[in-house]
C-alpha cells in the first residue's frame, strides 16, 4: 500500500464545492465535477481525506459557526465522509495561528489522520493553500478556477486542469 500516500488534504470553496461566498446554507452546497469520483477513488485504494478551510465569515460576523458545520454536513451527504474537518473561524487580522496560508490547519488535519505530512498532499485552489502546504511539508496541488490569481498559478509547484488532473499526479 505504500505506493499511495497517507492522505489528501482538501480546501473546500472553489476546490471540493463550488464557491459561493460566506456560504451559510446547505442548499447552495454544489460539487466541483469530478470530486465525487475522485474522493471515491481515494477511499477506494485506502487514502484518508480531511478538509482544510479557512472561513473567516464567521469572525466577521456574517455566518455562524452553526451554518458552516451544516454545509460542512451536506458536503459529506453530497461528498462522502471525510476523516478530519480543520476549521478556521477567525478573520484575516485575527491573528490566530490556524488561517491558512499558516500551516496550523494542515498540520492538525495530519494529525488527526495519523498521516505523515511527506506523504501528505494538499489540494486547494490559491496560494495561500499552497502556502500552508509547503509550511506544513505537505504537498500542495493547486487546481486554479478562473477566480484564481495567474501569477500564483505561476508560483505554484504543482498544478492541475482540474480534480481528476490532480488525482492523475497523485495515484
């Protein structure tokens, strides 16, 4: 089984769902293609997946804490289960030591799938995924979407068309 790494590591809103800003309601939960088959895929050969999400409509005071943990609920109705959820509530001038690009999330989510980060892959959709990967020694894919800024799609190390472009790097 070691040909398959450890874990892969999602960011939420433009990479396993579509991004609907300080999304609040499950209703308007819709998948990015491919993330059904790709996640099945993964759970298939033994991958453990965690989400990692930095959501700062909560510290802003514009969604509750409450409303992200329903939409993160309908992501697994629509998505499957996940083995960790790394939430970050804080806005941007927080501080905190969690929001991405830090890498306290990814390297809790980790943890929490008894994954070692070097074997460890982190999909995400900009560069403060990245970010957070690389700190966390974990490696980050990026999967741009057209709101995705083009010289951090340059910066990128490794990037993929899409989800199944990004499995296709990782099996």
């Amino acid at each position: 089984m070691d040909q398959y790494p450890d874990a892969v590591l999602f960011d939420r809103d433009g990479t396993l769902i579509e991004d609907v800003p300080y999304n609040g309601d499950p209703a308007k939960v819709e998948p990015m293609p491919g993330a059904r088959e790709v996640l099945c895929l993964l759970r298939a050969h033994g991958v453990r997946t965690g989400v990692v999400s930095n959501q700062s409509g909560v510290g802003r005071g514009l969604i509750t804490g409450e409303q992200v943990a329903a939409v993160n609920a309908r992501v697994e109705v629509l998505l499957g289960r996940f083995g960790t959820w790394q939430v970050c509530p804080h806005a941007p001038d927080d501080g905190c030591s969690c929001r991405k690009p830090l890498p306290g999330m990814v390297i809790r989510a980790c943890e929490a799938l008894d994954a070692r980060p070097e074997r460890t892959y982190f999909i995400g959709d900009i560069e403060a995924d990245v970010k957070a990967g690389l700190a966390a020694g974990v490696t980050p894919i990026m999967v741009p979407t057209p709101v995705t800024l083009a010289d951090e799609v340059d910066r990128a190390p490794h990037t993929a068309r899409d989800l199944r472009g990004a499995l296709a790097m990782i099996l």
